[in-house]
C-alpha cells in the first residue's frame, strides 16, 4: 500500500499547525537560514547541485545547475523570480504550499536569493490565485515586521526584500521568458534564447526563475544534507515531488510522494481507485501538455526517467484519471481548445496550428470527421512539435499525437455514429 | 482622478521595482478593484502616464490578460471553468446550470447587473474540481445544489448592499 512520504507537507499534514510565523519558527523554522547566512554562496550552489533537485515547474531542470549558469560581474543587479504562476491544467499543487506553509517556502526562496546574490527577490503568482497573493502578502509583511526581511537579512545577513506580483491571466506566462517580459510590464511573450535569463532577464539584468515547490525543498536540503535529500527516490531522481491528482478517482488531491513509486499505485491506492466501479480508460501523467497513457500502459514508475521512457513526460506532476465513459475525442478537444486560447500568437505554427486542430477535431465531434481529416490532425498536431520558440506548440502537438494514435478507433466510431 | 486611497496603494506598489512600467500589472488590478472592476479609457491613460508608457502600450497589456475588463462586470462575478479536470467532473452541466437559474450566457450579466458570468480554462483548483471563483475566492468541488445556494446568498448580500 503506497503511502505519502512527507518532506514538504510535514507541516501542512499536521492538523494543528500554525503557518504563522510564530507557528513555522516553532517548527524549527529558519535554522536552515540561519545556516545557508555561514556559507559561502558558491557552497550553497554546490550543496544543492549535490542533492540532486530538479526543477518541479515542468522542465525537471538540476537547479543547481541552473544557479551556476547566472553570469557574474556584469555590474548589474541579480535576481531570483519565482515562477508560481502554476496554470499547467491539472496542477495545483504550489498553491498548497503558498496557502497552508508560506514561510517554509519563502525560507528557501530567502535561501536561494543567498545563493545567487539576489537583493530583491519576486514571487510572480497566477492572478486568479488571491487567495494566495493574500497568504504570501501577509507571511512577508511578518517577515519585515519581525525583521528577518529587510535591510539586513536575519539582523545580520546581506538586504533582501521580497515582492508578490500578481498576474493577470495569461497561461503563456508561466513559460520563464514570457513570465520575465510579463514581470516588466509587457505583453507576455516568450523570448528567443539565448541569451538565456541568466545573462539577460528581468530588466535585461541575470535572472534565474525557479518554481515554488523548487524553493520550497531548500530548507530541507540545507537541513538535513544532499544525502538525505537524494535518498528520497531512485538515481537521477532525487527527493519526494507533490502530484495533484484530479478527475475520475475516489479521492483526488494533492499528495506527497517518493520518485519510486508506481503511477498505478497513486491512482488506486492514494486516489482510491475509480469511482462507481468504473473501468480506468486512460491517464494524463504530467499537466495537460503530457502524452495520455491509456490503462494499459500505467504500471510504470513515476520518476522524470520512467516516464520519459514511456513516451510521455513527468511535467508538473498533475495527473489526470478519466474513466471507461470518458469521451476521448472531447477530451482531446478540451485539451486542444485550452492551448488554442491560450497561443500568444506570436509563432505561425502554434498560432495556426492550435486553431486548426480544434476545428478538425470540432468537425469529428459534430459528425463530420473522416479518415483524412484523422490524418491532417495528426500531422498538424507533428507540425507544431519543435517549430515554435516556446513549448506550447509541443505543449498542444504532443497530446494530439498520442490521442489520435492511441484511440484513433474513437474518432472512427464518432464518425460511424454519424454516418 | 484616482482616489487617494489608490493613489497611495500605486505609489507603494512603485516603490518595489526598479523602474515604473514594471509595476503596471499590479496597478491596474488595483485601479481595475478600485473602479467596480473595469478599466475606462481616461483610466489607461491616466496609468499610462504614471507607469510612464504610451496609452497603446497599456491598451496591448490588457486585451493580452484576460483578467482586465473594459465592461462592467457584475457585483459578483462568476468564473465557471470548464478546463480538463472540471470538465471530466461536470464543469460544463455547471456552466448550463448557472446560465440557466440566472437566465443568461457566458460573457454576460444578469439580474440588473448582480451578476456577471464568465466560462474560463484552467483556474489551478483541479483537485477540487469541479470549481468557481466569485470575484476574488475559490468555491470547489461545486455541484447544481451548492451552487444555488451560493446563488441565493450572494443575492441576498448583493441586496443588503443596494
């Protein structure tokens, strides 16, 4: 019986915790800080290079890595911007953590501003999400008033000021160059890279984005050590990740897991399994931008790894269980309709590419597909994938793909049904 | 002219970043709340000047986001999201539903501008699903009953407040 392993919720799991910040220091909270202050930034970087964390936004970037990459002596000022924009379908894990233990994530994103050199730090949060812009306003607003923030981090450490910006409805934003040109002022439009925002981001100044789960693991690492950190999860896959499971299961939430587990075993034993006795059709493994499994196909490991041996990828880590009554054309065209409203418009291929596809499928749903228009589906769906200078054209292709092969027999019976 | 109230909100808001322009999601969300929830054109222009950009500028900037609005919106404005997870656990019934007890369609207003109704993709509460936000907070795991009774609270508060 799969069980949660809680490293980041071990807070939020315990009933009576206060996530004030009275609450969070008497959970020991900000010696990891009071730790990272004695090192030097470097070891910081290396500490967390060592552990093995990889970006939990999406990309499963090392993040240590992506630290080093930060250009130095530009003379400019650098700056960390988290991306909590979370707007991936499926994903709503890092507004746990913004709502119910702000601090154990600010403390890391205090953490990671050491070790980068950051003096100012954004949290860039979906606009939706105000309840969580007012839960991060008021855990800073404690962190200055207590003096931990402000012009000497801790009462002793380097100035560090920390800002919540809010969005304002754009899912392209979470992509990190658009979420920088968002952050500026501008229409968000993913960049061209390079330069990469570690040399030219916020206000053209060295940047690095991460995600909020990403932060939110560094109190724990400079804790408890690389090694620990690590031994959560099989080689390569350090750590325990936080899934949001949605859909068709008994019990849908946000979970707290190892990266050994097995994707059947979240679904039946954390999710309880199918509601109404139903049959499990097929899963959506990482936000809706992943390749769909069909129910065959889930007896397989939930690492970055496994997954991408599968054919389809971990991405945020939302999992999305739909049942034997699921329409799959629907569902592809539910998925289709979100990125064609969602393409900045800026790249012909996803611009064109996500409208077309929503109206082949469109055509299937109201009787009028055909084996030809499967096929142009398919291919405009290919077209997309690695044409555009963002991932959202891949983003929409890859599911097109992998539904019209794995139930292209659907799209035969809708059009059979008509006929 | 902008209340002074908001006027100190947006100079705090200035204060937090390295040059102006970069404020200007944040203060237009706050000149949007301030304004029963819409954006006028002497608005844009009135925060175009103070972020120091062009009033093209602003004008590109919101019909970018879908969270600026250039009509009024309802007392209570409700976001019914019909995304994936939603969707496979009755997000589009709920949109018919609401449509239905209040007699209108997406993308417009009801009961002589109580409400305002708007179908939305992803809104980050899939684990909840099926969900809605009223103006600013989340109602999840709605179904027709929850939701009419909502319905019947947020009328009777919309009242109170007439």
């Amino acid at each position: 019986m799969l069980e949660e392993t809680l490293v980041l919720f071990r807070n939020i799991r315990n009933s009576d915790y206060d996530k004030s910040l009275k609450g969070y220091k008497k959970t020991g909270g900000f010696t990891a800080l009071r730790k990272a202050l004695e090192m030097q930034p470097g070891e910081i970087v290396q500490l967390t290079k060592d552990s093995g964390l990889r970006g939990r936004g999406g990309a499963g970037f090392p993040t240590g890595l992506k630290w080093s990459f930060m250009a130095k002596g530009t003379g400019k000022p650098t700056y960390l911007v988290c991306n909590a924009d979370e707007s991936e379908p499926g994903t709503c894990k890092d507004r746990e953590l913004m709502l119910h233990d702000p601090h154990q994530f600010l403390e890391g994103m205090m953490i990671s501003c050491l070790a980068i050199g950051c003096r100012h730090g954004y949290i860039y949060v979906r606009g939706e999400y105000w309840p969580s812009i007012k839960s991060l306003n008021a855990a800073v607003q404690e962190l200055y008033d207590d003096g931990i923030l402000g012009e000497k981090l801790l009462g002793k450490g380097p100035k560090l000021d920390l800002t919540v910006h809010p969005g304002a409805g754009a899912y392209i934003c979470g992509e990190e160059t658009a979420l920088l040109d968002s952050i500026e002022g501008k229409r968000g439009h993913p960049r061209v890279k390079p330069p990469f925002p570690a040399v030219s981001g916020f206000n053209a100044c060295p940047t690095t984005v991460n995600n909020v789960e990403t932060l939110a693991c560094l109190p724990f690492i400079v804790n408890e050590g690389a090694e620990v950190f690590k031994s959560f999860g099989p080689e390569n896959n350090a750590g325990t990740h936080l899934i949001s499971l949605s859909g068709h299961v008994n019990k849908p939430g946000v979970y707290e897991v190892r990266l050994d587990a097995n994707l059947k075993d979240i679904i039946y034993d954390l999710g309880g399994g199918i509601p109404n006795g139903k049959k499990l059709k097929g899963v959506i493994p990482g936000g809706a931008s992943s390749s769909v499994l069909t129910a065959a196909e889930i007896d397989v490991t939930y690492s970055f790894d496994a997954l991408a041996k599968a054919g389809t990828m971990m991405g945020s880590a939302a999992i999305m269980v739909f049942d034997e009554d699921t329409d799959a054309v629907k569902l592809l065209h539910r998925i289709v309709r979100f990125f064609s409203h969602e393409s900045c418009g800026q790249c012909t291929p996803c611009r064109e590419g996500t409208h077309w596809a929503r109206m082949i499928i469109r055509d299937f749903l109201d009787g009028n597909g055909n084996e030809r228009k499967l096929k142009r589906l398919h291919r405009v769906g290919g077209n997309m994938i690695g044409t555009t200078v963002c991932a959202l054209g891949d983003a929409c292709g890859m599911p097109i793909q992998a539904f019209t092969t794995k139930f292209a027999d659907e799209f035969r019976e809708v059009q059979a049904l008509a006929a | 002219m902008l209340a002074p109230d908001t006027q100190k909100e947006i100079t705090q808001l200035l204060s937090r970043y390295p040059i102006k322009r970069n404020a200007l999601l944040p203060i237009l969300h706050v000149v949007q709340k301030a304004n029963a929830g819409y954006l006028t054109p002497e608005l844009l222009e009135e925060v175009a000047g103070i972020c120091e950009v062009s009033q093209t500028h602003v004008e590109g900037v919101i019909s970018f986001y879908t969270m600026y609005k250039l009509e009024k919106p309802g007392k209570f404005h409700l976001q019914v999201c019909t995304c994936v997870p939603c969707c496979l656990l009755g997000g589009e019934e709920l949109l018919e539903h609401v449509e239905q007890q209040l007699d209108t369609h997406a993308g417009h207003t009801a009961d002589d501008g109580v409400f305002s109704v708007e179908e939305v993709e992803c809104i980050g509460a899939c684990s909840y699903a099926p969900a809605v936000i009223v103006n600013e907070d989340y109602h999840e795991q709605m179904n027709p009953e929850k939701l009419d009774r909502l319905l019947d609270k947020l009328r009777t508060q919309g009242q109170a407040h007439a």
